[in-house]
C-alpha cells in the first residue's frame, strides 16, 4: 500500500523507438505489482494503444502526458492523477529520448525535465558490446538537466554477452538495473498504427506474466524503484476541455478504442455523465443522450459489421434528428460519413450525417500534430492542439463548414480540416488539449 508521502515515479526511455521500452515497461509494471506495490502508470505523447497495455498490466488507469500538447501544470497534474494512490509511476516514453515534433519541445526528454523525473535508459544491446558505453554516455551527457538513473540492457545474447554489458557500464559509472535476454516469444503483434489493441491480444493476461516473470529474474526491481523522484505537487490547473453535454454517449469497443482518459475526467469532474455503448455491438447511443462521441480506432476493419449494425446507425441517425450533438474522430469520423470503402475495395454504407466518402484500398499517410483554430461550434475554446495519424483517404467531400483551420507544429497551414452539418462534426483529428 502507497505511503502518505509524495508519489514518485520515474520515465522508462531509450536511445530510439523499437528499442522495448513497451514489453519493459509491461513486464515491470505487472512484476511491481506482484510484489505488492500499489503501481500507476502513463504513455508520453498521442498514444491510445500502449495506456490500455499498462492498464491490462497494473490494473489503473494509464494516463496520457503529451508535452507538446500540454501545458506543464496540466502535465504535472495529470501525472499526479496518475500517481494517486500508488507507491510508483512508471512514465513510458515515445521514440528516442530527445526525439520529439519540433527541437526542444514534445520529447521524452521534455517530460522528464518537466516533471523532474529521473530517466532509465532501455537499450538494445544486440550487435553491440563494450560500444553500449559510448552510446549511454553520450546520452547521459547530452542535457544535463534530464537525469539518467541507470540502463535496462535488452535482446542480450548471453550470460557473457551480459558480462561485457556491465563492465561497459561500469567503466562510465552507470548503473545496469538488468540485462534482459532476447526472447522472441515475447513479442506484441502490431499493425499499421503501432500495435494491435489490448483487447484484441487472445491472451493478455499470460504474457502479461510472462514478462513480469523475465523482469522479475533480470531487473533488479527494489534498486530501480529506490531510485525514483518526487512527483511534483502542482497548483490547481486550470479547465481542461469542456463536455460536449450533459449526458454523453461514448462508443467504446475495439473499432472505436482511441479516447484519452483526460477527456472523460474532465467531463466527469465537472458534472457531466458518460454512457459507454459498443457499435459493433449494435447497441445504440443513450436515447437520452444530449451528445454522442465517436473516437477513433479501426473502423476499416469493423467495417462489414458497422454497415449491417443497423439499431446503432439508426441510433445516431435519430439523435441528429433530436438534435443532439455528434461528434467524430477520425475513424468516428468516418462512420459519420456516407460510405467507408476498406483495404480489399468493399464499398460499405455509414450514418450518412455527413457527406463524405472515405477509402483504404487508396492509402496515404498523414501523421504529425497539429495546431487547431476551431470553426465548428463546439464548445471548446478557439485554440487546440492535436494530432494526426492515418492512412484514409476522402474519395469524395462535399463543401461545407470546416471544423478547424489546421497549421503543423511549426505552423505552417494545412488548410481547413473536417466537416460540419449542423449538429453533426467531425475530422480526421484526435483532439489532445487546449495548448
């Protein structure tokens, strides 16, 4: 059980993505707990799929802290959200430690500093030896200010492969808090967008303890968690996105699983009531509800069974009607629209509130954040800052109202993104916060 003392937590990172900062983080957050601490955890930048991992693996919510997006006393708000409660807060980081949208600003290596918190280092040691001290001491020496409490050394080849790896480390004074041997069974499939859901993993729970199994053996957990920071205390923050309504239907299931936690306890901190109901399913939205949200998720591949759900669309069909608020991202977004065409060239009927017609036989990528003006007339303030990360493309569009002007992050315009009718908007965006 967490003390009375102030949280603390520390920010898992690595040289650069693909290094395992994940399966480490999985295996130490389910390996914490099953010594008895009480363990939070949290994904840096726009990431809906890693917090559910976490959230499989400690059994809390996983929060979303997005530098780039965020403002620091919602950072370190959020972290503490994160943190109540629990002994330790493990931060997973995002692609290398200094990496971020723009040089300065969005990294990993901004949050740490940000929150004060210290670093460990995930390294892949494959095809390196003694090399491993050159790499970490550049690291450690790169911004004084970011402070690297030690190294997990991962995909070691061997007992004198791990041999090497500490006496490299040791050499510069580094601590190596565990040498993780390669595991190919211990692996999380993936697809375009990063990896598969949580939910749809057949057996979570088992490599869950698998991995907490192998970080158990091989890091040295009590050393690791001694060398955590204090978590800081911060001032009340200010408002974060205003609900939608007042009585909120949220589609939640594997096509639509892309909501920030932040979004809906801000809703409900405030007062307004959240209805979770699943599309594919064919549950409809709440017919009570004064608003509908749909996330985004995989829409492309549901696409078959969204098309014959017919209580659902009709649901949505009849909350227009009423006129509730309805809005969609991205993969909501195009379920809002006319006709969805998927990755084999099936053309599939949507909602139809929206006159758009979306493919994924015709892919393009388009990815990065973005800088927001709202035009649509949802209650939100006229600055946000979000995100972009898909492979739709629009087969047809027709002119209407945008729902916000869209620079990147270094501000140059994009042009106008989304549509609105009426009550009914949405875009390709994932809206994080307000900047």
């Amino acid at each position: 059980m967490a003390d009375a003392g102030p949280a603390r937590g520390v920010v898992i990172a690595a040289p650069a993505s693909s290094s395992g900062k994940t399966l480490v983080t999985l295996g130490l957050l389910a390996a914490l707990r099953q010594t008895g601490r009480v363990v939070g955890a949290a994904k840096v930048g726009p990431d809906y799929i890693d917090p559910r991992f976490h959230e499989a693996a400690c059994g809390r919510t996983s929060q979303t802290l997005d530098p780039w997006a965020m403002r620091p006393d919602r950072l370190c708000a959020l972290a503490g959200r994160a943190a109540t409660g629990a002994d330790l807060l493990l931060v997973e980081g995002v692609m290398g430690l200094f990496d971020g949208p723009e040089a300065g600003r969005g990294s990993t290596a901004d949050l740490a500093r940000a929150l004060g918190l210290p670093v460990v280092l995930v390294v892949d040691a494959r095809r390196q030896g003694a090399s491993i001290a050159a790499l970490v001491r550049g690291f450690r020496d790169h911004d004084p200010s970011v402070r690297i409490a030690g190294v997990i050394a991962n995909r070691v080849g061997s007992p004198k492969h791990e041999r090497l790896i500490r006496g490299a480390l040791d050499t510069i004074g580094m601590v190596c808090f565990g040498c993780i041997p390669k595991d190919d069974t211990l692996a999380l499939p993936s697809r375009h967008l990063g990896l598969v859901q949580a939910g749809e993993c057949p057996d979570l729970e088992g490599f869950a303890r698998s991995a907490a199994a192998l970080m158990a053996r091989q890091v040295d957990l009590d050393w690791l968690a001694a060398c955590a920071g204090p978590i800081p205390q911060s001032a009340p923050e200010r408002r974060g996105l205003p609900p939608i309504g007042q009585r909120i239907a949220v589609a939640q299931d594997a096509a639509f699983g892309f909501s920030y936690p932040h979004w809906l306890d801000d809703w409900r901190r405030v007062g307004a009531e959240i209805h979770p109901f699943s599309p594919l399913a064919d549950e409809p939205p709440d017919a009570m509800a004064d608003a509908v949200f749909l996330p985004g998720g995989y829409p492309e591949l549901w696409a078959g069974r969204i098309a014959a759900a017919d209580r659902f669309l009709d649901g949505l069909r009849s909350a227009a009607a009423r006129g509730a608020l309805i809005y969609g991202e991205c993969g909501g977004y195009m379920t809002l629209g006319r006709s969805l065409v998927d990755a084999g060239g099936i053309c599939h009927r949507m909602a139809g509130l929206l006159p758009v017609d979306t493919r994924f036989d015709q892919r393009a990528l388009s990815l990065g954040y973005r800088q927001l003006r709202l035009r649509a007339a949802l209650p939100w303030p006229s600055r946000l800052a979000g995100h972009e990360f898909h492979y739709a493309t629009l087969a047809s569009r027709e002119v209407g109202e945008p729902v916000f002007d869209c620079t990147d992050s270094a501000g140059s315009p994009l042009g106008p993104a989304g549509l609105s009718c009426g009550r009914v908007a949405g875009s390709f965006v994932h809206v994080i916060d307000r900047p």
